[in-house]
C-alpha cells in the first residue's frame, strides 16, 4: 500500500497543529478499519494520518441524566459494553452488533462509522434518528452539528480542513423509549448492509401526541434521510395495525433511492426497506407494551 | 518518507523490537520477525487468519499499523505453547478434529482464548457470534464448534481459579 | 494367530500428524518460508479489458522506481503451458482475453515496492468485442476467444473444435436415445444454470522461483497439491529435462483443486530465468484480490436435460447438454467436462443416454479443477430434474430415485458395469434421518419448512496414466519414513499412510513419520487430487511397507535361523514365539544383521511401491463407450431439512445429513472431516456463492468483501456425517476416495428441499436471499420456475433454449 507517515498526538492542541501543517496531505485515524482498506485499494492518498488513538480526551464514553457523549477515540466494542446504553439505545445497540465482526469492533469506532460516511454505515441511521450532534472542533473554535447537516453524499461530509470531530452528543431519549435496527444482509455475519431500517420511539405510551418517531436508513440512499411522512403516521397512531404498517411500508419505500450493485438490485432493497421498516416499528411497539 | 522506525513491545511475554515503516501493518511487522502464526489470509479485515491478542483483546493485525503498538502486550498461537505443551484450547482443538490446513487454525485459537477469557461458559450461540470473524473453508466448523466447548470444560476451573492463561 | 498386532493400523481414531504444529501455529506455509535479502517479489500488471490486442507497453516509469530490479513482459517467456491443452501463457502474447490477464511482471527488492511500481506501468490497449455468455459463445458467437485454437498440443482424449469456442467436446452415445424418446410414456425438459464459483481456501497461491546460474537448475517453492505435475508441466512448457526441475511443496492452507496442476508457477519462473535475474530467487504472492484472476476457478455451466420415462415410472433416457464456462482457458477445465460426461447418468440406471458436454472459451477468468470436477455441476442440475420428474409424475422422490438407481451389474452411460455399493442404506438412512416424507411446521414463525434429498456419486477423474509410488525407509531405531508426494492438505492422509505402514509393520504410529513432497527425495506420483490418494497412493504405500517387512522378516528367518511364518510382529516388536526369540527393531535394520556364519548381510531395509490403474480404457471419442471407463465409483446422498423466510428469501438448515459408501474407513477422523467441511462448502455455493462480472467483464467479486463464503453463523443447527463400508476390490483395504463428494449434493437437495417449502422451482444457482425472493414474487404471479442468467439479455433465454442444437 502507499506509504505515509502515521503521527500520533497525545493532545488535541498537538492534533490541531499537524492538521494545520500537512493541510490536505493529512487524514485524521481513529480505528483506521475502513481508512486502511481504502489507502490499500487507492481509493485516497493522504501522506499524512493523524492517528488519535493517543488523545486522552477523546476517549470519553460518558451518561449523563441528558445525554451520552460518545469520544472519536470509543470503539464499537467498548460502546457496547457500556452500562445501561441498551436501556437507552437499544437500536444503537442493534446496529453496533450488526456492524462487521467482534475482532473488528474492538477496533472500528462509533465516529468513525460517522466520519467514513459510507451510505451503508450501519452506526449512522442510529445515531441519526436519535438527533445526535456532533461536536467538531476547529482551528477557529468548535461547532455543533446534526448527522443530515453533516454527511452530504457518499464518502462526502462538512468536516473543513482542520477540524476533528470530538465526540458525538447523543441525547436521551424521553421515556419510554424503544429502537430497533434491522438490517438485509447476503448471509448472516460480516457483511456490508444491503438495506438498513431504524426505528426509534420515545415519549409518552400511548399518547399519539406526545410520541416522538424516527425512521432511517442504511445502505438505500446517498446521504442519510428520514422517512417523513411514515414518521408522522406513527407518531399519530393509537396502536399497531396491520393496514398502518403497510402503508408506513410504503412511504418508507418512496422515502429512499437505493442503487443496483454487486450485494443487491435496487428492487430488493426497496422490498427489504419495506419488509423491515414493518420489522423495526413492531418491535418499537412491542418494546413499549404496545404491540 | 522516512525510513522504518523501531517499535518496542511485549510479544509472547518477551519484550520485541518491530521496524515498522508508517504503512507496515502489525501483520507484517510481526511476520518480519518471524511470528509466522499470523497469516497474510486477505489483508483487507475478512478473514481473520491474522488475529492477534493485542493489549488482551482480539484483533485483526492487517488492520493495526504496527507504529501505534508502542508499549503494546501482543499474544499469538506460539505463545500459547508453554514448555513445549500445548494450551488446553490448542489440545482440544487436535482432539475434537477442529484442524484440516491449519492456515485459519491461530486464529481460531485466539480468538477461542479471548472468548473463554470473558465467557467461560458460552451457549453454542455464543460461540458462534464470538468466532463469525474468522472464516474456515475446510472443517465446516463443526469440530471448531465441538472443540470451544471442549475447552470450556477444560478451562473452566482454571478460569474461576483467576489464571492469565 | 494374526501374524501382525498394532494398536495403530486403519481404522482406528488417531491424533492426526502435523495437527500440532498446526495448532501452534509453527507450520511453515509457503509465504512462511524464509529467504535472505536477496529474495525479490513480483507483482503482476493487468489488463483492464475483457478483450482486446496490445498495442504497447511503456514500463520505463516503472524502472524509475528505487528498488526495481525488472519489469517482465509476454514475449519474453512465450512458452504455452497446459495439463490437457497448452492453451496458456503466464503473460498475455499480443493479445489480452479477460479483464485481469497478467500482462506485465514487476520485479523488485521488496514487495510493496514491486506493487506501487506496477501502477506505473502504461499499456495501451485497441478493444476487440468480447464474449462472456458461454452459450452464445457455443454456438453463434462471431467472437473468438482462441483464434489459434488448432496449433495448441494437447493430449489425445480431449477434443478442441478449430475454429470455435469450445476447447473440449465430449460425447456419450450409447444406446438408442432417439428411440427411447419417441417410444417414452413421459417426456421433461428442463434448464438448469450456475455461475463460476471460487475455492474460497484460506492461503492464496505463493510461489518461489530460482535457477542456478551455473547449472540451469531451477528450484520451485510452491503451494501446490501436485509438485510432480508442476514440475512436468514446466518441463513439457520450457523444452526442460525433468531432472533440472525440482519442486518443493510446503504445506497449503487448503487446495480443493485450485492448487492442482500448474498454477501461477510458470509467471513467478519467467522472472527467474531471465537472464537480468537469473541466480536469484523470485517470489510471487497473489494478494486475494488477485487470486480469482490469476488461477482457475470453477466453470459455470448451462445445462439443458431432457428426460424420457415408460409408464412404470423408469427412466428409459436421458439427453444432456452442458455448456461449461470455462472462461478463456480449458488446460484443465477440459477434464471436468469429462468427468460429468461420463457420469451423466447421475446415480440412475438409463439405458439409452445422449450427452454432449462442452468445455466453452468466454472473456472470462477460467476454470479449471474444483472439488467434485464436474459432479456438483451435473449433479446439481441432474438431481434437481430428477426431484421435477418425480413430482409431475407423482411419486415420492426418494420412491423414484431408488427404484432407478443403478444396482450392481446396471450399466454406467459408458457401458461400465456398476459394482457393488451401499447407496440404497445410505439413502433410506438419509431420508429417515431427516423424517423426508413428514411434513413438519417451521421452527421459526412466519417461515416455511420443507425436506429434500439428492444423490451424488463421482469416480477419480484422471487418466489412464495416473500413477502413484512410495519408499518406506526403516530407520535403526526402528521409527519409519515415508516419502509419498501425496500433498495433505489438511484431509489427512499423512495420518491415514501412518496407519497403513503400522498395518503392516505392527510399529506404532507416533514412530511413523510422513513428509511433505519434495520431486528431488520423494518418488512420483501424478497429483493429489480425483479423491484417489488413500486408494491410489494407498496402494504404492501398501506395497512398500509390505516390500519393509518382507525384507525384514527375511532378515529374521535368517538370523534365528526360522521360516518365516513363525515369525510375528506384535506392536513393533519382532517375535519368534516358538524359539522364545524376541527382537527390538534396532540398528541391525540399519547396519547389517551379524548372521550365524558370522558375517554381516542385509543393509539398510527401503520398501517401495508402485501402482497403476490397470485396465482403463479411454472413452471411445465419438460414442464414450468404454468397459471400464474408471476405476470404481464412490456414492452417497444428502438430506437437507430447512425453512425459507418469504419476507426476506433467507435460508436457515435445521439439519443436514450427508452419507457414503467408502469402503472402508482407513482413519475416521478424516472421513467426519471431509464429510462436515465438503457439506458446508457446498451449502455456502448454493446460498451465496457465484462469481458477478459488469457488463464489461470486469470482476465485481474478487475478494471476501463481496465473495462471501460461510460463517460460523450461516452453518447448519445439526450435520450428521455417516458412512457405509461395501468394500471396492481393488484397494489396499476395501476403501474409495471420498474427499470431494460432500461437496456434490447439498447444493441440488437445498433446492429440493426449498421446492417442498414453497413450491418453487429456482433453477438458477445460488439460491442468494434475492434469489428466493425474487423467485416467490414470481410465483404469485404464477410463475412456479424462475430462472435467471445475467448473460442471456441478448438472447431471450426462453427462446434460446430451444435452439441450442
């Protein structure tokens, strides 16, 4: 593979200043377990990595009564042995065990999969339909920002040059809360997600109008969307019914744009998108008491 | 770019000089000296014929650069091998026919080690969840299955006994 | 009183050799192995076009690079290389045939260098129209894949068609088929289709090469299961002696016959004997994403069967006509074609049979040996026709297949008599295991259960020449060495070669030692491949340790002045029991037996043997007639009890359960092992396997990101592994091969078995998740048979089928 040069900063002051210095030459590394295969495969170049493996800081897993704030430094793995998050996070949860293997999730990191931005980036529709807000520090000062505002396309987001993504605010939900994440894959371990559906409910039981619903994707479309309209049929639901969940089906259907390639045709992931959209809203339900 | 920098960890108990340069990988660096257990299966993270136990916890070492080991505690097959007897796991693994080429057979231990090191006493799903990282083309995995149970029972009084190994 | 005791001979459960190593990780593999500095590395230049002609190739940025020692390309080793049919050159010779053909060499100090300075190798390209439907390219393809087909040497028993795009067309006529169908109560047809699919072994192929330069004496390191073949198939290439050649053959981490014959051997060597190199070893690693571009993989096929049946429900015909994909090269793939030709009667009793069986040239990446060799391919189309038949005539399919399978005394399509063989227990043991006939609710909510069985049967594909030796060396201490160039691969015959020498020898097994092929010490033998190793090499090891201990016990008779039938051999000790003599086996066997004359006889005991299949005839070319077309047949079956998700077409298998007759069990270890691996290797290319091109021939999977094979989580909940023993006659201990086997029916009764749960007939290979579920979309539009090949877009491919003639 194309040789580089690997630092490795023990602060973010130090991160900072090697990011200001190489400019564009430079990648920023958590895990490395999508950035390696891609300098392997040619897809960048970068002469540069700035390795953060070494920043105290950004080592944070931490829950509070508000939120969750999850480091650039956290690896999947670790997430996932935290206390209390599948009370709280459960389709988070989902999606990290879904996510490649567990000798690779003891590497790969929770903002990394936000960061990659690749469209089937399993941690991203979960994070996503929980409001997460990224905190991106930058040689001017730090920013907040949501997960559509930031991932643009493919591979493409809003990081400028010079700026880390520190670590990832994820609120709590109100409760009762429930999530699931279901995911299409070619068979039944390690693989890419050839469609990906999210669900999370938070808010009063029972009460249509205070239950907040979030319907995202994985692997379906170019940047990350929610399914708008199925959201607020369910959000006005009294209960779970079948006609309600064909047609919430349906408007996750036309919620997304999904692509034929080698793991699937566009027409099957739009009928997975269907088939588990109606999947993950049973299971919200049913979580809550609700089914 | 510069040429290869030393790396100074602990391999199989021994303290180790890797020459790594930025883009050598823990796989290679570790093949360079000679830990030849650790396989090249891919070299892209699927197969799991390079995994290592590194600072305790199972990975796969084609995608570790082997400039962040630094001060790194690095486990492979051959240290499992003590006085010139197997580990119990590499034993129950000859017994319960989980061999054939033997090229995924390192890996398969490791990671058969880590999971009885936090789960002494997995469910057959459990097992299977713990090894879906490494791939095996000849057993169909059904001696592997029968020889992570085997090493269960072995292992287990040791385990509660509060042993490394 | 049994004149040999050991506690160690076949049949019994022992620690297999080389396990230990191989759990500690010691074994050293080929990319193991360990050169000086100045070992170089090669790294291949592709073409990325499927077809096109070489217009230029500037590698002079390339040189630039610090550490470049060369760069290599077509014409300067232009030799052809081929097992059955030289059709293949290392590097592309004015012309490129696949998107990946090798087209230039880079040689370097070090690895990564020699790979970032191929990225700089310029090549200009004019495109030709390419070819990648086998049945197109068959039969009205204006594209030729191999021009030149008609100068290519090949051996007499394979037949390339000059002018075309088929480099193998094998017949069977036997019988009056045309009669048969006219005459026939009931007449199917049906078309089966399966993409190319990829051994998926854990080691990709390594070789190291180096001549000397004083001598011309080449060295080859490589992963290979047939060091002598390679080294024949140079030799024959390069204009060679055989004894300038050696090839050394490390352990490899698993085979299934992509590493048979001459592999990648013959690129890494045009490096090393140039004239710029020559001296130095040259190493050549195929990184995995290289490796289904580099070596074969498994032919696909298309594959149309047209069955007739009399009103007693027997099948009284059957006409096949298979076109294997075998990519740009059949220099192997010729064979498989072969071998499903004159097994295409399945495992059935068929008078009057038709087969046409092609080996088809495409812009494709090309085929060659796969474990079954043309048997998972007949078998997984023939048994799913057969499981059509049965159903449209209503009987219950395993009713049908034993009332038509062949007994002993039928016929094979061939005209060879059947032996002897326990099919009918395997099967009635198969389908109870399974409970075939019961209809039972799905485990699982919401999916649908179903049962279904399927039969395989393959002999060892080889020809008549396929021979094998050994040497047994005793050492004074009175441990053995055996040189057989059997490669193990992990099925274990070292283990089982161990056990027959105890057999014989009464030593026991852990004095018993068996290396790695070397064709320098160890004695020929073809290659390790048609599951024809314990039986064939069982032979030559037989015979050596036999030809051991009648020495020795010469020797004995001598020095205790005895006849040799009074003498024993008990747990590797000599014994007289009638004089009260009892002797260690001790240096004596090595430096001379002190004899009552007083002077010193024998000398170092060394046993060898040999053996060839005695009375094959080939084939005749233009009916496959033959009385003895192989040597025996191994048969079995395979039972698959599963559920299908109708939301999502996942497959889940309750349990499977996998048989056969192999005569007789030298070490049981092996047979449980290659029984569960060649079962789950077959259920992972029937649910996920298939090579997938872009519609310019460019490979979409060519590594495990999107080449998916079986995990530990898409394994059965239950395999039952059985076997039946109906001794073969010819065999050093009643036994058959079995190795490939397993691979040949779970793919047909996975497809039987989802046919029982939903009653749709997919007759498109893999049964991916799309697949089923595209399949029962279809249904409920009616459509009970789906069928899908990427290739017949331009040909409407219910249209096609028909004019196929």
């Amino acid at each position: 593979m194309h040789d580089f040069l690997l630092e490795r900063p023990d602060t973010l002051r130090a991160a900072h200043d090697l990011l200001q210095r190489y400019g564009t030459k430079a990648m920023l590394k958590a895990g490395g377990t999508d950035l390696l295969i891609w300098i392997k495969r040619g897809v960048v170049l970068p002469e540069c990595l700035v390795d953060l493996s070494l920043i105290p800081l950004l080592q944070e897993l931490s829950l509070s009564e508000a939120e969750m704030c999850i480091g650039a430094g956290v690896s999947v793995a670790r997430f996932l042995s935290a206390e209390a998050i599948s009370t709280h996070f459960p389709a988070l949860v989902d999606a990290c065990n879904s996510h490649s293997d567990p000798l690779v999730r003891n590497r790969a990191t929770v903002v990394g999969n936000v960061c990659s931005a690749v469209p089937s980036g399993d941690l991203i529709a979960p994070l996503f339909a929980y409001d997460t807000q990224l905190e991106i520090h930058g040689p001017t000062g730090s920013r907040s920002c949501g997960i559509d505002e930031f991932i643009t396309g493919p591979r493409k987001t809003t990081l400028q040059p010079g700026e880390i993504v520190t670590c990832l605010h994820v609120p709590l939900p109100k409760p009762p809360s429930s999530g699931s994440y279901q995911k299409a894959m070619r068979r039944e371990a390690l693989d890419i997600a050839q469609a990906g559906v999210c669900c999370v409910f938070s808010g009063k039981a029972q009460d249509p109008v205070v239950r907040k619903v979030r319907l995202t994707f994985s692997a379906v479309s170019a940047k990350p969307v929610r399914a708008l309209k199925a959201e607020h049929i369910l959000e006005q639901a009294n209960q779970l019914d079948e006609s309600m969940l064909q047609e919430v089906a349906i408007l996750a259907r036309q919620a997304v744009a999904p692509i034929t390639d080698v793991r699937a045709s566009s027409e099957y992931r739009l009928d997975m998108v269907a088939e588990l959209t109606r999947r993950a809203v049973r299971a919200c339900f049913a979580e809550r008491g609700e089914a | 770019m510069p040429g290869k920098k030393e790396v100074w960890c602990t391999v199989n108990g021994k303290k180790t000089r890797l020459l790594a340069a930025g883009n050598t990988t823990l796989l290679q660096a570790l093949r360079d000296i000679g830990v030849t257990s650790v396989k090249r299966g891919c070299e892209e993270g699927e197969c799991g014929a390079c995994t290592v136990i590194l600072d305790g916890l199972p990975q796969k070492s084609c995608i570790v650069l082997a400039q962040e080991v630094e001060g790194a505690t690095i486990l492979t097959s051959e240290g499992l091998v003590q006085n010139g007897t197997l580990h119990p796991i590499q034993q129950a693994f000859i017994d319960e026919g989980a061999i054939q080429c033997g090229f995924c057979t390192p890996g398969m231990v490791l990671s058969t080690w880590a999971l009885l090191q936090s789960n002494p006493n997995p469910t057959d799903e459990q097992i299977k969840q713990a090894l879906s990282g490494n791939l095996c083309r000849c057993t169909g995995y059904a001696g592997i299955q029968r020889a992570v149970k085997k090493s269960a029972k072995l292992l287990a009084p040791k385990l509660q006994g509060g042993d490394s190994q | 009183m049994k004149p040999i005791k050991s506690q160690t001979g076949i049949g019994k459960w022992l620690p297999r050799k080389f396990d230990d190593v191989k759990a500690a990780g010691t074994l050293q593999f080929t990319d193991d192995l360990r050169f000086g500095p100045e070992l170089l590395h090669a790294a291949v230049v592709r073409s990325p076009i499927a077809h096109g002609e070489i217009l230029s190739i500037d590698f002079s940025q390339a040189l630039e690079v610090a550490g470049v020692v060369k760069v290599l390309v077509g014409e300067d080793f232009p030799h052809h290389f081929g097992l059955y049919l030289q059709d293949r050159t290392p590097m592309a010779i004015g012309r490129v045939r696949y998107v990946g053909e090798p087209v230039a060499l880079v040689v370097a100090q070090e690895e990564n260098i020699a790979r970032e300075a191929a990225k700089k190798v310029q090549v200009q390209y004019r495109e030709l129209e390419a070819v990648f439907d086998p049945v197109k390219a068959a039969t009205h393809s204006g594209v030729l894949v191999h021009p030149e087909l008609h100068t290519y040497n090949h051996v007499d028993f394979v037949l390339p068609q000059p002018h075309t795009n088929i480099g193998n067309w094998f017949k069977i006529r036997k019988g009056n088929p045309e009669e048969a169908f006219e005459n026939a109560a009931h007449v199917f047809e049906e078309v089966v289709t399966c993409p190319q699919i990829a051994h998926g072994f854990l080691e990709t192929h390594c070789s190291i090469c180096q001549q000397d330069i004083a001598s011309g004496e080449i060295t080859i390191w490589t992963s290979s299961q047939s060091a002598f073949t390679v080294r024949d198939i140079i030799a024959k290439g390069i204009g060679f002696p055989l004894h300038k050649i050696r090839v050394i053959a490390p352990p490899i981490g698993g085979g299934f016959g992509g590493k048979a014959g001459m592999t990648i051997e013959a690129l890494g060597l045009a490096a090393a004997m140039h004239p710029d190199i020559r001296g130095r070893p040259v190493k050549l690693f195929i990184p995995r994403e290289e490796d289904m571009l580099t070596s074969w993989v498994r032919q696909g096929y298309v594959a149309r069967i047209r069955m007739a049946l009399d009103e007693q429900h027997r099948i009284t015909g059957i006409h096949n006509t298979f076109w294997f994909d075998t990519g740009v090269s059949a220099e192997y793939g010729a064979n498989p074609v072969r071998s499903a030709g004159y097994t295409s009667m399945g495992s059935y009793n068929i008078p009057n049979v038709w087969s046409d069986c092609y080996a088809v040239y495409t812009n494709k990446p090309f085929g060659g040996a796969y474990r079954g060799f043309g048997l998972p391919e007949l078998m997984s189309a023939l048994e799913v026709v057969v499981d059509i038949v049965s159903h449209r005539l209503g009987i219950s399919p395993v009713e049908f297949r034993k009332k038509n399978m062949m007994r002993k005394g039928d016929t094979t399509c061939t005209g060879m008599p059947m032996h002897d063989h326990g099919l009918q227990a395997i099967i009635d043991r198969v389908a109870k295991d399974i409970a075939v006939e019961k209809k039972e609710p799905a485990l699982r909510p919401g999916w649908k259960r179903g049962k279904g069985i399927a039969l395989a049967i393959k002999a060892p594909a080889m020809p008549a020449d396929a021979s094998s030796s050994a040497i047994v060396k005793l050492n004074g201490d009175g441990t053995v060495e055996v040189l057989a160039a059997t490669m193990d691969m992990g099925q274990g015959t070292y283990t089982a070669y161990a056990q027959m020498v105890s057999e014989e020898l009464s030593i026991p097994y852990e004095k018993i030692q068996v290396s790695f092929p070397d064709t320098k010490s160890h004695p020929y033998d073809w290659q390790t491949v048609a599951s024809r190793s314990c039986w064939s090499m069982g032979m030559a090891v037989k015979r050596a340790a036999v030809d051991v201990r009648n020495q020795l016990l010469a020797l004995f008779s001598e020095f205790w002045q005895t006849p040799v039938d009074t003498i024993t051999l008990e747990y590797g000790t000599v014994m007289c029991r009638k004089l009260g003599k009892t002797s260690a086996i001790d240096e004596k066997v090595q430096n001379g037996f002190k004899m009552p004359d007083g002077m010193l006889k024998g000398g170092p005991i060394i046993g060898r043997g040999s053996f060839i299949p005695p009375d094959i005839v080939y084939p005749d070319p233009d009916t496959g007639q033959s009385p003895k077309s192989v040597v025996h047949f191994t048969l079995g079956a395979v039972g698959m009890d599963l559920e299908v998700d109708p939301t999502t077409g996942a497959i889940a298998i309750n349990r499977v359960s996998s048989g056969y007759d192999v005569g007789k069990a030298i070490t049981p270890a092996n047979l449980r092992g290659q029984i569960e691996g060649g079962t789950l290797q077959g259920i992972s290319a029937c649910l996920m396997e298939g090579l997938a091109y872009d519609e310019k021939g460019k490979l979409l999977t060519p590594d495990f990101t999107d080449y998916k094979i079986a995990t530990t989580l898409d394994t059965p909940g239950e395999i039952i592994s059985f076997w039946e023993e109906v001794p073969e006659e010819l065999s050093p201990y009643g036994n058959r091969g079995v190795g490939e086997h397993s691979m040949i029916a779970p793919a047909p009764a996975i497809n039987n078995a989802v046919f029982n749960a939903t009653g749709s007939r997919i007759h498109s290979y893999p049964l991916s998740r799309e697949r089923v579920f595209k399949a029962l979309k279809a249904q409920r539009n009616g459509e009970n048979d789906f069928v899908e090949w990427p290739y017949a877009l331009d040909v409407a491919f219910k249209k096609a089928k028909k004019k196929w003639d």
